[in-house]
C-alpha cells in the first residue's frame, strides 16, 4: 500500500470515531534525520558510516546517499523510499564533509512507550482550536486503551514497550500510513518481519478496535504504569516538577507534580455524557476572555478507597476536573479559582440534567491553604436521605405502637 500523507489519514481515521483521541510519536530513526547521529548531521560522501552491530535497528531512508564505507548492524532493515539508495563515494572533492571522519547512528533503544515527552496529541478537536487550552495528566498523555496510535508515514522507529502490564491495549495503531485498527490486522503486522525491530520490551501491544463503550468515559488505564511515566518524565531525565508559589499544592490523580489552581471531583449518574460536559465548559466557561491563562483538564479516574485510611479496599470512577493558570506570586491560581467557583454554581443549577450527583472543589492559590472549600449535593439526594430518615422513624413508631398495644413481643 503507497504510503499517504497526513491530512489524507486524519481524514480517513476521523469517521470511525467522532471522539476518539490520536496520539502520535514524536522521535523516529530515519536515515536523513540529523540528529539520529552522533556528529548531529547527516553523513556525506566521504565519511564511514558505522551501525552499532548488536543493535537492532529499522531504518527509513528517503533519498540516493553516496558514501565512502558503510558498517550494518547483524540484525535491521533498511526501508527504501522510490529512488532512496546507496552508492559507493567515488573520490572525487566533496566540500564540506570531513574526509574520512566516522559517523556513527544514535543509539535508539532508549525510546521509551511510557515517556509522555516522547508523544504528542494530534487529534483535530478543540484543544488545537483552543491554542492548547486543554491539557492532560501525565498519565494520560501517553496513548490509553481505547485511544488510536499514529507513528508518521514514510518514518522508521524503534519503541521500548517494557510494562508493568502484560498486554497494553489500544484501538488502533498506523504506521506506514496503514490503519491496523482490528486484532486481525494487528496479529498479521506482528508475524511479519518488522515487528521486533520496531517493537522490542516486556509489554505486548494489542489492537482491539474498539471504542470507549461507556458515555461517562473510561478511565486510561495506565495507572499501573504510573512510576514508568513519572520516572521518565522526572527521574532518570533529570527534570524536576516546577517551583510552585502556593501553599500546600494539590495532587491531581494521574500527574506527577503538584499544581496551583483548583480540582473538582465529581460523582455521576448513568445520565453522565464526558464529551457534551466537556464541551459545555469549553463553549460556556472556558472559552470566556476573563479566562485567557486557564487551562483545563477533564477525564474519569479512578480513586482508590481505603479501610481507615491504610488498607485498600476497592477503587471509584470520579470526573476529575484540574485547573491551573498564569498567575504569579500572591495571584497564583485565583484565576483557576473563580472558574472553579463558576463550575460549582453551574452544577448546583443544572448538576441533575446534566447527570452530576455532587461536585467537590478544592483550590490552592498564592495567598490561601489548600483544602476542601465547597461541595454540592443535589438536592435530590438531600430529600431521599431525609425521606428515609422519616420512613426509619415511622417504621419504630409502629413497632412501638404495636408493642405497647401487645400485638407484638
């Protein structure tokens, strides 16, 4: 199948699922890309080109290369391009190439699947048009279960997919401009020769086809995988979570670091829709001028409970809602707040039509503590607990009638 071109696949991926989310990945170990080589440049005509042998390796080149001398892997692939190829240099001047200098391909094994810096969103929804307004937990900035996975045409990769888990799900992954977006497909890419030289790790990966089934939304699912995702974001690299302003930061469910702002939690009922919410805080709230240097991320996760607060006891699916902001100093997060506060008075209005049982808000900003400081019940919920209350004080009225009366021991 020839290769397609970008705008050509988003548009044949986006009819099967209106809200699907496309995530793509960033690094590849194309021959003409500079720094896949350890002098930062492409090699040239008079310079040995040296691949590590006992690194596997595919390795897409794009155009005719002439070269001096040239030392293969045991175990790769070259993947040729019309009209890409190599020919033996034939002495004569090159200006600008180093005679005789050895270049050597970088070392790709390092690319890790959990790496959130290593993928990003391209799916053509209003977070593009919002000038990336809506952002992810770090968990969720790697591919989920149910999302669909994009590797650019014409581009050669290697992926590391070691994994607390023994399979990672997704919907449907394309490579070579191909959408394998069924397990049979995916089970006929995995028998070919390709696969363990793009795929190498403990993890297997595994296309379902399938989409989110539930309108309340699915959890990511790569909580397991949690301790890989931050420590690539911040251990091993040696990046560090951000110097916060506030005090007592929150810890958002999912996200390595600790933010300023505000996060509402929010129970549901089967009435819930995620993508109508989301949108009606995007168009009604988030979208307003007064919230300019807000961002916005909003999703299901799972909180775990416990027994006295120590044993694990089960887990229960929540909206997460986080907001942050680019305030400074005293004003660090107040925006977050007020936005906070103007979702929490929409939920007490219309929280039943929309299918929310009750929201908690907690803010940490410059110049206060964090902390719980609203919560919305709906009011229906109020009332069946006071109907009940009357129905238990009715039911021992009468027992008690019946027992003075001896119709009862």
């Amino acid at each position: 199948m020839p290769p397609t071109n970008w705008v050509t696949l988003v548009s044949l991926l986006l009819p099967a699922a209106a809200t699907a989310v496309y995530k793509q990945w960033i690094p590849n170990t194309n021959f003409e890309t500079a720094s896949n080589w350890d002098k930062g440049r492409v090699p040239c005509a008079s310079n040995v080109v040296h691949f590590e042998k006992n690194k596997v390796i595919s390795v897409f080149v794009r155009s005719p290369h002439a070269l001096t001398d040239m030392y293969l892997p045991l175990n790769g692939e070259f993947v040729l391009a019309s009209g890409a190829g190599f020919a033996a240099f034939d002495g004569s001047w090159d200006p600008g190439c180093d005679s005789g200098a050895t270049v050597k391909f970088a070392d790709a094994e390092h690319h890790a699947w959990f790496d959130p810096t290593l993928w990003q969103a391209v799916s053509p929804h209003r977070e593009l048009e919002l000038g990336g307004r809506i952002f992810s937990v770090d968990e969720e900035r790697v591919p989920c279960r149910y999302d669909d996975v994009i590797f650019q045409p014409e581009t050669s990769f290697r992926v590391n997919v070691d994994s607390s888990r023994r399979v990672i799900h997704l919907r449907s992954i394309s490579l070579m401009g191909q959408e394998l977006s069924s397990p049979e497909a995916w089970a006929e890419y995995l028998r070919g020769p390709s696969a363990p030289l793009h795929f190498h790790g403990n993890g297997t990966l595994q296309v379902t086809g399938t989409s989110c089934p539930d309108k309340s939304g699915c959890a990511c699912g790569n909580a397991p995988d949690g301790h890989r995702i931050c420590a690539a974001l911040l251990g091993v690299s040696g990046r560090q979570c951000p110097a916060l302003t506030c005090r007592s930061p929150l810890q958002p469910l999912g996200h390595c670091c600790e933010v300023c702002g505000a996060t509402i939690n929010l129970d549901f009922t089967p009435d819930f829709d995620l993508q109508k919410y989301r949108d009606r805080l995007v168009k009604a709230l988030l979208s307003q001028p007064k919230y300019t240097g807000v961002q916005m991320a909003i999703s299901k996760v799972h909180k775990a409970q416990t027994t006295l607060g120590v044993i694990p006891q089960s887990s229960t699916p929540l909206i997460q809602i986080v907001l942050i902001d680019d305030e400074a100093g005293a004003q660090t997060g107040t925006s977050a707040e007020q936005l906070a506060t103007d979702i929490m008075e929409d939920i007490a209005q219309h929280g039943e039509a929309l299918g929310i049982s009750s929201g908690k808000m907690e803010v940490a900003t410059g110049s206060t503590f964090s902390g719980q400081v609203g919560r919305h019940e709906l009011s229906r919920i109020t009332a069946g607990t006071v109907l009940g209350l009357l129905f238990g004080l009715l039911l021992l009225g009468g027992i008690l009638f019946l027992y003075r009366k001896g119709k009862l021991r």
